[in-house]
C-alpha cells in the first residue's frame, strides 16, 4: 500500500494523485491508513445521518 501512495505523489504536489483518489473507491485499509495519516476524518462520524 505505502508503495502505491508514493508512486502517486512522487511527480505532483498531490493535487493528481487525490483526484485519482477521488474517482477510485477505496478499499477499507486505504481508507483506515488515511485516516491514521490524517488526510480525512473518518466516516463513521457521519453514518449515523444516513
């Protein structure tokens, strides 16, 4: 996974790799590792709302 996510961002400033991130539905661990990096918050807060 750590592979992927420099692969991505090694060339851009970052703007590329999120909107590929974007389109591309995540798997649960890429969602656990960005919230453990602290990209985003974690979507459990807003479930509830559904």
């Amino acid at each position: 996974m750590a592979k992927k996510v420099s692969a991505g961002v090694t060339k851009s400033t970052g703007t590329e790799s999120k909107m590929a991130m974007k389109k591309k539905k995540k798997t649960f661990a890429e969602r656990a590792a960005d919230i453990a990096s602290g990209r985003r918050k974690p979507l459990r807060q807003r479930q509830g709302h559904k």
